[in-house]
C-alpha cells in the first residue's frame, strides 16, 4: 500500500532541516506532503519525494486547517502524520503493519512514555487515509495548541477502529520551548478560550500549565460539540506551480 507522510510547518526550518532526512531514509514512503503555513522563510526542499504545498496569506499558526490541507492533498492509501520535530528511527513500517483490511490506526500511547519530552509525541498517528478522512479529519473549531489530535483519536475509535501503541523506541522528538510551542498563536486566542470555557472547567484547571489548560480547555468545548465529517472545512483554491510544488489560497 502506498504511503504518505504529512506535516505542517510555520518557521520551524531548523527541525524540518534534521526530521525531513529521517522520513526519506524510508524506502517505503512514497511521498512526503510538507505544507509550509506562510513561513517569513518559504520552505525549499528538492527532492523527487517532497511535495511544499505552500498555504497562502496565513497570519497565525491554525494546526487543524494545516493537517486537514496536507491530508487533501496526500495521494497515499496510508498517512503518517507527524511533525517537524519529529525524527524515525529503525525499522518504523516494519514493526506497525496496516495490511489491506486492518481496522487499527496506531497513536501515542500517553500512560507509556518515558520522560515530558515524549509525551510531546502524541501528534503522531499512522492510519488508513480513507479512515481519517471519513471521521472528518482534524477539528477545524480548535484553533489554539491542544487536543486536535487526540480529538481525532477518539473519533477513529469511536467508529470501530482498533487504537495501537506506537513503538516509541521508532520515534524522537526534538526537545524545545513554549515559545516555538505556542509561536505565531495570540495570546488573546487563548484568552478567549479560556473564558468561554472557565463556568463549565474543574477548580483544577485553573492550576494547570498552559499547555495543559489550553488542552483541557479544547477538549471541553470539543466534547460539547462533536466534530464529523459533516461540518465544513476550509476550501482551497489549488495551484500546481512546477513539480514539487504546489500554491495553496483559500477560498471565500
């Protein structure tokens, strides 16, 4: 089966520079889908297994909207979905199979990580893309850091697919801070998020890093209000320049 990879970018070159060589040190994917969400410094990177699928006119980092254009644009049968800081390691396809007709999709186990820094692999997830497409993608509605995918996780299991754990020991994630966490995100986003969700949160959310409590709060307000892939996603005006890459503006 036919493999791609997805990862979405915003002025992270320095991680995309040592992950990208990682992924093509895989033989068997197929093609990497690197969307370049309006970085100051336009992603280049030729390769004949690299598509850059530059999004156009974006002012702010928007995880969902990203994920969701990389998967549109992937032609796999099978995704892996990852991002810029993440590196493969050893025989990665070899020891997660999705032979033709396996209901699984593997992610992140949370209780098994060994230190903070893993546990920051939980955007991982390796899946059917005809699976994630039918469970409708990522949650446009969250627009902060936190939760989307683990949002989408729940949602793959909920419609009948087996949750596999990662081998963590195929994997790693470049460590670094909040700021290139949480960069090109407003802090009024947060704000706002934060005093929508405040009335309905546990006393304990208030004690919470804000990381944790973004994730919290998102995943609150998600769970109040289910994604499918009945609710409408960003649409694309697409523009295929050259080989390798691809011009991406939304439509109004």
């Amino acid at each position: 089966m036919t493999v791609s990879m997805v990862c979405g970018v915003m002025d992270r070159q320095e991680h995309l520079r040592l992950a990208l060589p990682t992924w093509l040190d895989c033989p068997q994917v197929d093609e990497v889908v690197v969307v370049d969400w309006s970085s100051a410094e336009p992603v280049v990177y030729d390769h004949p297994r690299v598509v850059v699928a530059r999004a156009l006119g974006r002012n702010r980092w928007e995880a969902s909207r990203c994920h969701n254009l990389g998967l549109g644009l992937a032609q796999g049968e099978l995704v892996l979905r990852l991002d810029a800081d993440d590196l493969l390691v050893g025989d990665f396809f070899g020891r997660h199979p999705l032979g033709a007709g396996c209901r699984a999709f593997y992610r992140a186990n949370l209780d098994e990580v060994r230190d903070d820094n893993e546990s920051h692999l939980a955007g991982v997830l390796y899946a059917r893309r005809s699976d994630v497409l039918r469970a409708g993608g990522y949650n446009e509605r969250i627009e902060v850091y936190g939760y989307e995918d683990t949002d989408l996780q729940v949602r793959l299991e909920a419609a009948g697919l087996e949750p596999r754990d990662l081998d963590l020991d195929c994997l790693r994630h470049l460590p670094h801070g909040d700021d290139a966490r949480f960069g090109h995100q407003p802090a009024e986003l947060f704000e706002a998020l934060h005093a929508e969700v405040l009335p309905r949160a546990p006393w304990s959310y208030r004690l919470l890093d804000p990381g944790r409590r973004a994730v919290m709060a998102n995943k609150i307000l998600s769970e109040s209000r289910p994604w499918s892939a009945d609710d409408p996603k960003t649409r694309w005006k697409i523009e295929h320049r050259y080989p390798g890459l691809i011009h991406c503006t939304e439509e109004d």
